[in-house]
C-alpha cells in the first residue's frame, strides 16, 4: 500500500488513538499495524460533522480550521458524520438526518476483533461508508480478499477514490447490501456496518458453513442495536450471541418511518382505556440499557420512544408505544413524586400490558445481561431470540390471536 506521507500533527493524533484503543482493550496486537497504517483522516470529506456525545449536537470540522483541528477531530473516539439527507443537503450546518458515518474507532476495532478473520480469508462488507472499514480490512488481509458493497453512489465514488489514493484495492461495488455480491460468495466473513432489522437471507446463503456473519441487529422497538456474531450451519441456519450494545444507521429499506404512527392517536387520551402502573421510566430503561433492549425481543411490530416532560424534572416523562399492524397504541404518563403512573391503551392490542408482561419476565428470571441473550436466524431469515443457548426461545408477551 502506498500513503502520502503524514505530517507531524497527523501521525501524532493517530498513534494516539492508537495508544487509547489498546489502552481500553479493543484493538489487538493482530489490528494495530493496520490502525497505524490506514489513515482515518484520509478517508473524510471536508467538512465532515464531529458527534459530541454529551450534547448530542454535530459539530463541523474544515480542513480551513487548521491543521491541528482537523487532525484531532479526524482521530477523535467519536462518530463522524460524513453525509446528510441521503446526500441531498449542501453547506455546513447540520442536515435533518444523518445518513452516512465514520463509526467511532473504538466500535470499528471491537468489531473488527470480533469478527476473527485470519490470513486468507475472504471478507463481505456491507455498507462501504467512508472506506476506511474496507482499508483496514485491505491491509490486513489483501485487496484481492474484499468485497464492500454501498448502495449510496456517491458515497461508493468517494471511497473507491479515498482507498485508491491510499494504495489500497478492496472491490468496492455499488449495489444494494441487503443482496450481498453473490459472484464472490462464498465468503468467511461477513459484516455490516449498518443496524439491520430483518437479516437478509442472502449473507446466510454466501456464507460458508463456519463462517460468521457479524451485525448491528435489533428491532424496531427502539433504535439500540447490539452487535450479534452468527455461526453459519451446514443446514444455511445461523446461532450467535450479542456482543455489544451498539447504535448505528439502518440499512436504508428498514429505517423506521415516524409517520406510519400519524393517525393512530386522533385525540390524546380519546376513549382509550385508563389504568395505573408502578413502573418508572428507570424500569424501561435508557438507549443502552438491557430492558430497553430485552422489551424489544419479546414485544414485536411495536415501536416505543420516551418523550421527556414539559418541566424538566426528573421522571417527569411520557412513553409511547405503538403497533405496526394496527391503529392500537399506549401512553404512560410518569409525574414526579407520585408513585404510580397513568397508563392510556386504545385498539385490539394492549402494548403496555404486553411491555409490562416483558420487563415483569426478564425481572423474574434474575435480570440477565444482554450478553446472555443470543438470536438464531433461520434461511428464510426467520429470527428467534434465545436466553443462554438456541434451545431456550423466548416467550412472545403478545397474546395468541
């Protein structure tokens, strides 16, 4: 491989993240060449957003900034957005929706190990993004072993051309993901760099038996993912354990359209059904946090967000649930200093009581952690969450119709 030579303030801020990423026990001695090797910096469109994660805002970075801004944001342990609005945004405040990322290095050298590839292995990416994933993977295990597959072409265009600057020669294909790239199947390795809803078959399908499929997986539930690393059997069904709790942009034909939900509350709180609960939005659990992730395995078609309330106050909030296949939703009202909350349910489907029946099991059977959960996804794409091993499949909270 060949990289333009890096200056001073460069090759310091990346052996520094280096340093950080050995240090918290995410890079391995077998990804660390590769790390100090590939450039993240050389793989950014200027501008590119930096995320604060104690804000929440993104932030822009210019090369015009300086040097030295530049080289700290490019090396900095945060996601980085790199693209707006399917491309569709201009300028340098922030879009409505990011849509394209450098994930945080930390998450990309996790996975990375967790994906445990060896010399010779061929490798499957899914989602392309900025290159960078697709460099390292390149340098590690040789061009002619990489295919990545982007379904953005600009996106495709800008990485191809960041990866050639840098001497380095995965095949990088403009296409849908969600297909794989069946002419260089069959693949050791394959992993996404976009949260998945639905596991498309065909990654199952150009998979070798043995080999593993490594995802950010999750339901609509909420927006968490967790990283789930599949074992591949002779029979085309996959098992594995989740890994880590993750958050990344859905692959683009499973992002969670809001406005499906708008005609499902006509008059908030209506005639629906009033009762009381002795939960608390602790109990639902925050973006990381186990329940939050556990309710979502074992209440599906349902998405749920949590509205902070008008005063700011802790536990002052509002949860909203609402079905997929019907106009039935719930609301559950949390005010400070009382006890109990007041719950509201309207439709066929009783989502709180179905939240309820999830959080009261996962308390009953001794509050596993999401590393003891796993997922077996059939060849037809079927999933069936698991609690310590494929032969233990979790209950459904939703009624038999």
């Amino acid at each position: 491989m060949h990289v333009t030579s890096a200056s001073p303030v460069e090759r310091r801020a990346r052996e520094e993240m280096a340093r950080h990423l050995i240090d918290i026990d995410v890079l391995t001695k077998e990804w660390a060449e590769a790390f100090r090797a590939v450039p993240r910096s050389r793989f950014l469109p200027d501008p590119f957003w930096a995320y604060d994660m104690e804000s929440g805002r993104s932030d822009s970075v210019r090369r015009a900034a300086g040097e030295d801004a530049w080289a700290r944001a490019a090396y900095a342990n945060v996601p980085l957005v790199t693209q707006w609005d399917d491309g569709q945004h201009s300028g340098t405040e922030s879009g409505a929706r990011a849509t394209s990322s450098a994930s945080m290095p930390s998450v990309v050298a996790a996975m990375l190990r967790d994906l445990d590839v060896r010399d010779g292995m061929r490798v499957l990416e899914v989602g392309t993004g900025t290159g960078w994933n697709a460099g390292l993977l390149a340098h590690r295990l040789g061009g002619e072993n990489v295919v990545s597959v982007e379904i953005d072409p600009a996106v495709a265009a800008r990485a191809s051309a960041a990866l050639k600057r840098a001497g380095l020669d995965p095949l990088v294909i403009e296409g849908d993901g969600r297909d794989g790239w069946a002419p260089g199947a069959p693949y050791d390795r394959v992993i996404a760099t976009a949260g998945v809803r639905d596991l498309p078959p065909r990654w199952l399908e150009q998979t070798r038996p043995g080999g593993i499929v490594l995802a950010p997986w999750g339901t609509h539930y909420s927006n968490q993912d967790a990283v789930v690393r599949l074992t591949v059997g002779e029979d085309g069904r996959a098992h594995g354990p989740f890994l880590s709790m993750v958050e990344f942009m859905k692959l683009r034909d499973q992002r969670l359209d809001w406005n499906r939900f708008g005609g499902h509350v006509r008059d908030f709180p209506g005639d629906a059904d009033v009762s009381r609960t002795s939960l608390t939005p602790a109990d639902l659990g925050d973006r990381y946090d186990t329940p939050n992730f556990v309710a979502g395995l074992l209440v599906p078609d349902c998405a749920h967000v949590l509205n902070d309330g008008p005063s700011g106050e802790p536990g002052d909030a509002k949860a909203w649930f609402f079905d997929f296949g019907s106009l039935s939703w719930a609301a559950v009202v949390f005010t400070p200093g009382d006890p109990e909350a007041t719950v509201h349910q309207s439709g066929p489907r009783r989502l709180w009581d179905e939240v309820e029946r999830a959080l009261t099991w996962w308390i009953g059977v001794g509050r596993p952690e999401f590393d003891r959960f796993g997922l077996t996804v059939d060849g037809d794409g079927t999933t069936r969450p698991w609690l310590d091993g494929p032969e233990n499949v979790l209950p459904s909270c939703r009624p038999l119709a």
